[in-house]
DNA sequence: CAAATTTAATAGTATTACTATCAATTTTGC
DNA sequence: GCAAAATTGATAGTAATACTATTAAATTTG
C-alpha cells in the first residue's frame, strides 16, 4: 500500500485546525512528535510545553495551529479514521461477495497496526496505541454535542456508516446495522486494551485476535 | 427492591479511599454531592474546591476522604458495579433455566435506570449518567497497571466473570465468553452514549433498547 | 530586497491539584 | 459532665497547567 497512500493526503475537517501542520516542516514536527509523546507520557500529562521543548520550538507557535491539546486529539483521530476509512474502502472495492467484503471491511476495523510504513511522519502503530488508550476522551466531554454541530465526529460516523451499509447489503432487514457496526469499532479498541491490562475479562490475546471475535459475532447476528 | 437494599451496606475496595465515606454524615454528603456535582458539569470541570462550595465544607476536608478526585471518581464507578452486581445476583438466582437467566442478566446490565429508590444519599440516576458519560476515563490512563494490582477493578471484572459464567452454563464451548461479556457491558455503555449524542450511529432509542440488541445479539452468537 | 508572514522568546493570568499548619468544633470514653 | 481524642474548617502556600498578549527575530515571497 506503501507507494500509493504516501502520495495521498489525508483529510481532515479543516475548523479543527488554526493552520494546516500539513503545510509547513513545523506543523509536521508537531503532529509526528506528539505521536511519540502522547504515547509515551499519555494524553493527561501531556502538555505543549513539553511537546515544544521535544520538537526545538515554542509554546507559543503550537498554539497557532492547534487552539488547545484538545483540538490536536481530534486531529489525530480524525486523522488515523480518515486513514483506516480510506483502507476500508479500497480493500474492499474489487471483492464481489458482499459477504467476503464484509469480513475484509471488519478485518480492517479490528486488527493491530504492526506497521510503520504508509506516512514519513506519522508512526502509525503509535497512533493506533493513542487510539485504543485516549480516543474515547475525545468525545466524552461535555462539549461533545457543539463539536459535533461543527463537524468534527464526521469522519468517525461515516466510516461506521460504511460498515453499517455494507450489513444492509447482506441482510436488509437486519434491525441493529448501526449499532453492531458502531459496537465493533468500538469494542475492538475496547478489546486490545483489555487484551493489555485486564487480560482475565477478554479471550483476546497474541493468538486470538479480536477480528475473529467480531466477524463470527457480526456473521450470526445477521444471518439469522 | 428498596426494602431489601436500604439496608444493605455496598462494598467497595478499601484502598480507593483515606476514610469510609460510609462512616460519617460529611462522607455521605461528599458521595452524595459529587454525584450531583459530576453530572452537571462533567468530570474534567469538577474540583474539589467547586464540591466543597456545595456541600458548605473545606476543601482540605475532602483530601481527608479521598486523596484525589481519580480516587473519589473510582469509588462511585465500584459503588455503581457493586450494585449492579447485586442486582444481577438478585434477580437472577431463583431462575432455573439458564438461557432465561443469561437474558435476564443481560437485562439488568445493560438497562437504563430510571428510578432513584434504593439509597437515600445516592442518586442512582445520575449516577447511571456517570458511568455512561465518565466510566472510561478510569481506567484509560498510564497507572492503570497499577491501579489494577491495588484491587481498585476487582467489581467490575467480577461483574464480567459472573456473566461469562452464566454463557458457559449455556454453551461450554463458546470460545469467546469472556471478550462478549466485557463487550456487552462496555458496548451498552457506548450505545446509551450514542443515542444521546450520535444518533445516526446507533439504532437504539426511545423505543429500542441496547438490551434487546444485546441479548439477541449474545443468544445468536453462542448457539450456533 | 522590501514587505509580509511565520516563529521564538518572554511575561503574565487564572485555575488546578494538591500539602501544611493551626484553630475550632464535635465526638467519645470514663 | 468533662477531658482527651478525633474531626472539620480556615488560611496559606506551591508547582504546574492552559492558556493570552506582546514584541523581536528569522524566514519566505512577490
């Protein structure tokens, strides 16, 4: 995949942003170095502060792209979606069986990134740790309800509307499309966690992927 | 239930505070207080300096019950499963078929609560809200690992367990009891969350409840 | 090469998440 | 009923956070 996503960019709703960290060599460095940095310190501790003295740069000029360390996460989640989304969809255009398209699409949803190739400053298996450990923070928030007015969900919701749709090909009178489409991303971030530290309350685990899980649990909810 | 439960006395691990908030008309008005406190203006707002306003009391008497507002968020999300797990325990243990048992736990761990009935200082609807709204940011940080050898996730894991048990009972060779467990109890979370803020991702409602989703979705995948 | 833009440096603010100390109040044990 | 013990309240203080504002230096661009 590596030759054509490197020549793609990746969009992503442009009022979560002062300042594209696309266009310029600084707003690059911000967005790779707090990959590493949220994934090393986590997301609470982390502060652009720190995130400046890591990148040579100041406070100040991060927060001319970014209004808060908020904003940034929405940023990179919306950018990590936006990527998995643009997997998804070409993963699975040439598959003719709408069911094998389904468990490819499910397949790309719940797996573990092992690899770090697609994006020069993006380290994408970092990114898919800050996922399963702070995405949910994004939205549990009490502004979530204005943020989402804004638009800055959309890219999140329309890839569980691809999966959704993909379940309606299959079975249309299906009643819970959306909802065990939103289960499965959802429950798959929530699964490689446990898999992490709460090991005794999953059946996941290095063998066992949660992909297996969900497309056995997705394939008989629909087909019956 | 109310009878019956007044007069019980829910456990919660005895790290997780400095002094039983149980043990004092002050503790009490703390639990009661941040509960209150917590549902209006989320989490991240809170402080113990705003709950000490409140509740008419001093701050650095707070830090005399719970030495941070982690803690105290960790007390209220074990009270919250503790009872739960009472309920599930309750309602269940005169059922004699097991499938008719299994949905009935499902039942009672994916409901929304809808009545404030069973402790007088404890506001068990909005603390439902809580859970909804803040259950994840308890666990979702870098102490995690830690605080799980502390003890201070022993009620929710036991909840999971419970209800992995009771899929055993059905079907022993079901591969994935513990992950579908700890899916249905995370998932409900997220769908209550969904049909309040992200409808267009969801198919529960007013009128469709992540219960029936569930149990047919949890009967589905362990009968075939 | 001058003007415009971007970045860096410094300073400042209100709030947070505590800790420490001591005084006032309440509880308790006899 | 009272002294001792425990609890609570009030005040002060600290380092860090999450920013904003201003101005200077460096870089880009037309």
């Amino acid at each position: 995949m590596k030759s054509l996503l490197s020549t793609i960019k990746i969009s992503v709703p442009e009022k979560i942003f002062l300042k594209d960290p696309e266009s310029s060599d600084l707003g690059k460095r911000i967005i790779g170095h707090s990959i590493l940095l949220i994934d090393e310190i986590g997301f609470d501790s982390f502060t652009f502060k720190k995130l400046g003295t890591k990148i040579g740069s100041n406070e100040s000029s991060i927060y001319r792209y970014f209004e808060s360390k908020h904003k940034l996460l929405l940023y990179l989640t919306s950018w990590y979606w936006a990527w998995i989304e643009y997997q998804l969809v070409f993963s699975t255009s040439n598959l003719p069986n709408p069911t094998e398209k389904l468990l490819k699409a499910i397949e790309v949803v719940t797996r573990t990134i092992k690899e770090d190739n697609d994006f020069l400053h993006i380290n994408e298996i970092k990114l898919n740790q800050i996922i399963i450990n702070e995405y949910s923070k994004s939205y549990l928030t009490k502004e979530v309800d204005s943020e989402n007015k804004e638009g800055y969900f959309v890219v999140y919701k329309r890839l569980i509307t691809r999966l959704r749709d993909m379940i309606l090909t299959i079975n249309a009178d299906y009643k819970y499309a959306s909802s065990i489409s939103s289960t499965i991303i959802e429950g798959a971030l929530h699964q490689h966690f446990l898999k992490e530290h709460f090991t005794s309350i999953t059946d996941c685990s290095e063998t066992v992927t949660p992909t297996k899980f969900f497309q056995e649990l997705t394939i008989n909810a629909i087909k019956s």
